[in-house]
C-alpha cells in the first residue's frame, strides 16, 4: 500500500472536511488518498446517507462545508440540490482534487466502490 502523498496541511484540511460530513449525520465515511494511484483526483470520499432527503440536504450545505475547512476554491464545482434529486440513491460531487461520492446504503453495497480503492492509503474512516 502506498503512503500519504498530501502534505500536512492538506491532509489535515480533508481530515476536517470528513469530520463535518459525520457532524451532519453521515454515516460510513471512507477518505481515500488516490493522489499516487489515480490520476484524476487527490482524494476520494464514499459516505453513506440516511435518506433521499438527507443526501439532498447535504448536497445543498456541500459548499458550507467545504468553505468551513478553508477549501473554497472548490465552490464552484458543487452540484445543486435539483441535480442530485435527479440522480437517485449515489450522486457524485466531482469537486476536482476531490471526488464526493455520497450513496443510499443499499447503492453503496450494490457498487462495492471502497473495493475499487483498496490500494489507496485510508485518510479517515467512520462508521
């Protein structure tokens, strides 16, 4: 398994970014360091809501979130509240350096995506 390629800072910022979402009541947080094994993102988060609404309602406070943790630069990528109702029990925020992917817990079972970063050192885990 690869080591860390965030810096500390960095590594620090996504930490608290994970630790907001499980304030919010998400449940099953996975943060994957995909920096040294993708080349599309730095970090993947697979989270778990407790309802459609729920996943609407934290689609909607994304932004909040992100600019809490000092990562403003990444705003502008955020889905809207009627885009994500429209994709059902998995909506991916591809926010650039990070890729949000939150799921219905029936979906996340179905997909089996943390199979797919297995090689991908484990930032933050929550259950």
């Amino acid at each position: 398994m690869e080591t860390s390629s965030l810096d500390k800072t960095q590594h620090t910022t996504f930490i608290d970014f994970a630790t907001l979402l499980r304030d919010e009541y998400c449940t099953h947080i996975r943060l994957y360091d995909v920096d040294a094994v993708f080349d599309y993102a730095r970090v993947v988060c697979i989270v778990n809501a407790r309802s459609l609404t729920h996943m609407a309602g934290i689609t909607d406070k994304l932004p909040i979130l992100l600019e809490q943790t000092g990562q403003k630069q990444y705003v502008q990528y955020c889905l809207k509240r009627a885009q994500a109702k429209r994709m059902g029990e998995w909506v991916i925020h591809d926010l650039k350096d990070i890729i949000v992917h939150l799921f219905m817990p029936r979906a996340r079972e179905y997909y089996n995506l943390d199979s797919v970063f297995f090689q991908a050192p484990i930032l933050y885990s929550h259950e």
